[in-house]
C-alpha cells in the first residue's frame, strides 16, 4: 500500500549511521531507569541486580550482503555468527551468557548443511562459554542468520564508547586489515576456481588471513587478562567496519579528536603482503577493510604498562575536539580520517 | 564449497518441527543450571535474581514467507513484529521488558517507509510496556525483521509447555481462526485492486477479521487479570501455527492426549461469514490458520471459575495420552487431530 511516490529517499542518500539516527529520533528516548545505555553502543546495557548490568547485542549475517556462500563454509558461517556478537560483547568489557538466533533458510540449504551450520555455532558457544537458548527457523530466499546475545558485567567493569580524554593513548589489539586481505584471497581463488576445472585452492601461503576472514576470534582473552591486570579501558569499540569509522565513534561520542600515527598500525605481514600482490595499499586494509574483530581502546597512559604484553600497540593519540580525526604520514603529513568505514548501503 | 552431493536431505523432508529436533541434538544439553528452559518452548526461560526469571524469545518475519509488502503496511509490519514476541512470552505468564532488533532492507524500501515501520514498532512497544535497547540495520534482496524480546517473570508464576494433566479443562482465549480469515480478504482486494485500476478497496464489511491480520494482540491483558484473579494456568501456548499445531505441542511436553469439541470453538461471526464466502470451513481456519495470538492454555476445572468473564473458552478437556490429539464432530463422531499447523517450509 506504501508506494514509491514523491516522499521517497533512499536509503544510500542518508547512509547506514543516518538511517539509525533517524529511527532512533522515531523511537524516543526510554523512560525506563534501568535502561543504563540503549542504541548507539556496541551493546544495550540494561540493570540486572545489585552492582550487575546485562549487555544485549544483535547482528545479522546476510547471503550476499556478508557473506557468499561460495567461499564461507557452514560450519565456518555458524562459528562467525556467534564471534561477531561476542566481540560486541567485549567491547563493553562484558561477558557472554546467552545466544538466540533466528535463521531464514532457503530450499537450496540441506538439512546437513544446517547440522555443519550449527555445529559451527555449537563450537562457538563452547569457545566463549555461552549457550544457546532458543531459536526461531523460517524459510527464505536469502540465508540469514541473525544472533542476539545476552552478556554480564560488574557495574564498575562496565566500559562504553564515550570516555576517551584529550592525552589518553589509542591503542587497538592484535593486528588489522587482515580479514579485508582474507576476504580478497578467498575471492581470487574463488575465480581462478571457477575458470579452471580440477584446480586446487592454495591458501597455505595465506593461511592466517584467510583465517581472520573465515574464522574471526572475539577478544575476550583480553576482556580477562585486563581484569586480572588490574587495567580498564577509558573508551572501547570492537573493529567490526574499519579503524576508520571505529575511531570516528569512540571520538564523537566522548568529545574528542585523535591523531594517529600510520607506520604505527599493526600490520601482520601477510597482510602486507596480499596488498602488495594486490598493489593495493594495507593501511586502507585496516582503515576500510572491517570485520577484523579486534578492540579499539582509550588507555590512561600511566596505565599502559599494565597491559604491554605486545597484545596491544598504540596507534595515537586522543586530543582536543577541534583537531578532528587525523593521520599523521610517513613524511610527517597529516590526513584527514574520514568517518566511512564499511558500509553496508554504499553504491 | 559445500555442494548438492549424497547427502542433501531437503529441509521440506523432516520439516520445521523435525528440522528444530536436528538442531537440538547438535547444539546438545545445556550444562548451565541458570538455564531453567532452553529450546522447545515460547520462550527460554533463565535465573535472573532471587526468585525472577528472565524469558528470551525470537521471532523474524520475512518479505514473501511471513507478509507481502503490498497487503501489509509498513506500520502494521513494525507492530506486528513486536506483538508476535510479545505474544511469546505471555505464553510464558510473563511481561516484556526490551527488545531488539535486526532489520534487513532490500534497496525498494525508502527512509520513509522505515519511519513508518518504526513508528509501528514504538505504539507496539508503548502498548505493552518494551523498551527498545538494540538494533541492526542491513541491506538484503527481502525486507526481514528479526525481533528479540526480554520478558520477566516471578519464579512462582511462570507457566510451560508441559503441566497440563487428564481430567485438565482445555481452554483458549478470545476467537480462532479471524486473522486467517482477514488475510484471506486482504488477498481477494488485493487481486481485484490490481485487476481494476481505481478499484476502492471495501474492507469496512470485514473490519475486525482483516485487523486481526494485520495488527494481531498479544493477550497481556489476560496475564494481568489472570494474575489479580489468583489465577495459573496448568500449561500455556500461544497460538502462532494454528490450533492443530498448538494442542499437540502442549499435549506432547505434558504427556496427555486431549479431546476438543468441534461445537465448542470460538468463531467470529465474520470469521464465519469469510468461510461461507470463500466455500470453506472455518474450523479448519482455527485448527490451521495460525496468526490469531491467541493463548491455548490448561486449567484445573475448579480454578476455572476464576477467570469464566467470556474472555475464555473451555474447547475440550485434556485426557490420558494413549487417547491421543481428537475432535468430536457435530454429530457425535470422533477425528484426529494432526499436529500439521501452518509450517513455512511445506510445499
């Protein structure tokens, strides 16, 4: 009955981060006091008991849009299902507990293919130590699996996007870009594939790229080692679209700017290597690239020392707002870092 | 690469009910004992403190599967996808509290037609006291929601699948059978408005069948009354598949058979108008329609008298479970029941 008629924007005209705002305008504030954070985190984080707050978070995989069936094994679908919503998780410094899923299903989908998709979800579960609690199964054209999981934290653990300060350090775990370089392996041997009957995929020599995109590892090691350090994050996002649009985040919402430092990213190097193979840049890799999984932190720099184990690395710096979100080069120059991370409505 | 090989067992060949038991086993047994109910009823059931439940249920509704765009507004769709979850955990005897969301936006829908969608969602939430904490916003080929909902519920309160026992009176709230006769309807208009250009739709005549479909009420009226009246239910199911599928269900988990009578359903008079016109049975509208939200419930014959306002009906009494799911006809004769509701992944 809606038609497409004068009052028509699409939605590529407002952006994906447009489109929350204006849904989140329709929705309203909450009234509800126990509500301690709802949209525009990595997680809701409501009360749960006396000194406890649960986390709540949602995301969907989607045949097309996420994922292509071609080079996402099920099993390796089930796992990432699961990870991506444990990773926003982390990045409040939570825990998980509980998963739901709803999975739509289209006729070219076995019922083994479901029992590999599942058993990726069951192995993800046993990793993190969640469970599984109910599920919702419909037909589809489209695979898609959307996942929501409930996590816990202690009330003062708790740590949310805002909080970064002018001075704190930015520092980001693991290494990034290489999920991006992963995604562009699988998608080249998947042509040559195609094009050559009998032929056989050589991923070893991008084994641990290929891993980051297929296997993504939440870093809820982290989440532990900095309780039992002692240590708690100012600011904390998880990596899921590209540093860019990460530290875009984090700096809006605690009123900061930030200078990073490019040779600082942490590159690994077969990540380097897949840019150079692809002559394409690893810095756009991690600036662009997403689903990397990794976490995105503000750190007192009296702090640091508790946590420098060679798990983190500093990128730069949290400043004032009025120096905006920049770059600074191999020749000194600085770059404007602009706010577009992966986006699901581009083009 | 996984490919239709030997072993590519068609969903529609051990359909949903089958296809859910599948994923069960390979999910395997919870060890975690805050899990008070896992899969397999409206909802999961969890500790939440001292003598509080936390209820967890998901429900998608997917473009093609579960609506068409061109029957169904796009605010009655936010409505509805928050009404189905609310409807799942009264059928738990319990209230909701959040929710959140995945919505999945083929690129034919604009910003305003997802303010309207979200406007839907919020007089949901309104209406039955949810708060929206979470979402996710992605672009796919078919417009899908996928709704979590959190509900609570005092531990002495909550009500299962299983619980009903011989000699049970059978109950169901409200009628059966209207929002399959509404769709029906909706379908007929919708042929002769593509069929005649300027063809006004006349849905006056059928109001309340066609609002059945279109905006469903989850009966948290009855929770609340139920509650002030020292009325709880033995067993309790809401009626999203039809009541074919429900009674079976809640016949399965308790261990009983039951016997329904034909002539004791509660049918609308357009209900039953929409079946003579269409030359069908509205009976079988009740028994495997779906969609009337509705709640199918046991109750000790003395306690009945607790809640006999007219909002309820006694359709039968649940019996030992050799006797099997039946239905005597009007004239005395006996038929079974079979457990076929509405399954999306038939035909």
């Amino acid at each position: 009955m809606e038609m497409k008629g004068d009052d028509f924007t699409p939605i590529q005209g407002v952006g994906e981060f447009g489109l929350i705002d204006r849904m989140h305008t329709v929705l309203g504030e909450t009234a509800d006091d126990e509500v301690i954070c709802g949209i525009g985190d990595d997680a809701a984080v409501i009360r749960k008991s006396d000194g406890m707050y649960q986390v709540v978070t949602v995301d969907a995989l989607i045949e097309g849009v996420h994922f292509e069936r071609s080079i996402m094994p099920m099993r390796h679908l089930g796992f990432k299902s699961i990870a991506v919503n444990v990773s926003d998780v982390a990045a409040m410094n939570a825990r998980p507990r509980y998963a739901v899923i709803s999975v739509a299903v289209p006729h070219s989908i076995s019922v083994e293919m479901m029992e590999s998709l599942y058993s990726g979800i069951r192995q993800a579960c046993d990793a993190y130590g969640l469970t599984m609690v109910g599920g919702d199964t419909t037909a589809a054209r489209q695979l898609s699996l959307s996942v929501t999981v409930i996590g816990e934290v202690e009330e003062r653990q708790v740590v949310f996007r805002r909080g970064a300060s002018p001075g704190d350090l930015a520092c980001v775990s693991g290494d990034l870009g290489s999920a991006y370089a992963g995604l562009k392996v699988l998608i080249k041997e998947r042509i040559a594939m195609q094009e050559a009957v009998g032929f056989e995929p050589d991923l070893e020599r991008f084994d641990y790229v290929v891993g980051r995109q297929l296997t993504p590892k939440p870093r809820m090691d982290l989440v532990n080692t900095w309780e039992a350090a002692g240590f708690k994050p100012r600011a904390l996002i998880d990596v899921s679209d590209g540093l860019s649009s990460e530290i875009h985040h984090v700096c809006r919402q605690s009123g900061c700017g930030a200078l990073l430092r490019r040779d600082a990213f942490p590159l690994h190097e077969q990540t380097e290597r897949v840019a150079t193979e692809f002559e394409d840049d690893p810095v756009s890799f991690a600036l662009y690239g997403g689903e990397d999984y990794e976490l995105l932190f503000a750190a007192r720099p009296d702090d640091f020392a508790l946590i420098d184990d060679g798990s983190v690395t500093v990128i730069g710096i949290f400043t004032e707002p009025d120096e905006g979100v920049r770059m600074q080069g191999e020749e000194g120059e600085f770059v404007s870092i602009s706010p577009d991370g992966f986006q699901h409505f581009d083009g």
